[in-house]
C-alpha cells in the first residue's frame, strides 16, 4: 500500500492509492511533550451506532487507533503500552522502520524525502 500524506507528518492526513483518506494524525503541543493521535478509517461494513452524528451514510468514518506521547517515549495502541523501540524497528541507514499491523503482516515505512512509503515486507520477501 502506498500512502500519499497531505502535509506534515505531524498534523496531516494520508490517502491510499485511490485517494481515499485511510489514516488522519493529529499533535498538540510541541516535542518534547507533544502527544500525537492516530485515526483509523472504519471498514464500511461495521454498522453505524444510532446516536452517531455526520453528514450522512456516505461519510467515511474514523476510530481512535493510537496515541503517542513523544515526551514519555511511548505508544498506546488500543490502550495496550507499547515500547517505541518495540513497535517500530530501525533498519538500513535510520531511514525505515519495521512494524507489525492489525493483520499480522510486517510493513515498512521508507522514509523517503517529501513522501513516506509503506511497503509490505512479506511480498517484498516472497520476491527476493
């Protein structure tokens, strides 16, 4: 999957390849300190609750996915603490990090000036 991101890392949205927003990011304060929230897009077969406000059945939806308090170094997903070091290996040159997604499979996050890309590490194995 490659993801398109609309502005800073810090506070930005980023599209999949159809142009779809998939995850939107938001940081208050400033690092050291800063917290950063992660939202994820909800898949469309996941029914509305009744007391859900939006503009309509059309508006892609989003749930809290992750937190990070870069101050205290550590990653809360889905209220579980996960060390930094753990959820996001380095590899190469400090330029891309490895980490685990909802399916199981390994990604990696290729830091390339101006545009991160996400790669999926078990087709880039299977090509190798």
């Amino acid at each position: 999957m490659k993801l398109t991101l609309s502005g800073n890392y810090l506070n930005s949205t980023y599209a999949d390849e159809s142009g779809r927003i998939v995850y939107k990011v938001r940081t208050t304060g400033t690092i050291p300190g800063a917290s950063t929230t992660i939202a994820k897009i909800l898949p469309d077969d996941i029914p509305r609750r009744e007391d859900e406000t939006g503009n309509g059945q059309e508006e892609d939806r989003f749930a809290h996915f992750a937190r990070i308090d870069w101050k205290a170094y550590r990653v809360l997903v889905r209220g579980e603490e996960i060390p930094g070091k753990k959820l996001l290996r380095i590899e190469g040159w400090r330029r891309s990090r490895i980490f685990v997604g909802d399916d199981g499979k390994e990604y990696k996050w290729v830091l390339k000036p101006g545009h991160p890309e996400l790669q999926l590490l078990d087709i880039i194995k299977e090509t190798l």
